[in-house]
C-alpha cells in the first residue's frame, strides 16, 4: 500500500525532522512579515497616487 507508506514516512518526517521554530521566533516573523507587507503596500499606494497625478496633469493638458 503505498499510500499507507507515504503517509507514515510524511507523518515520521513532521515529527522526527523538521525543527519546529518557537514561539519567539513565530512571533517575530510574523511582526517582520506584516512590517513588510505594509511597506510594500505603502510603495504601490505611492506609486499609485503619482501616477494619478501625472495622468491627471497629462490630461489637463488637452
């Protein structure tokens, strides 16, 4: 049954060899991770808005 054998060896592996971080370590990576993702929201809105505005001006042209 090579279901059965996959699914033990993925279940011997989760447990047996994977290092699980911390609950530190979860916690920092997620605050680093929201940081990030903020700031890279914050860019597009940047690049946005200028682009608005410039489209706007270019319009306003004619």
């Amino acid at each position: 049954m090579k279901l059965v054998d996959n699914i033990k060896e993925s279940y011997n592996e989760m447990v047996n060899k994977v290092s699980w971080p911390s609950y530190k370590e979860l916690t920092q990576s997620a605050a680093l991770v929201l940081i990030a993702s903020i700031i890279l929201a914050l860019i597009v809105w940047l690049m946005d808005w200028c682009f608005e505005e410039l489209m706007t001006f270019i319009y306003g042209l004619f």
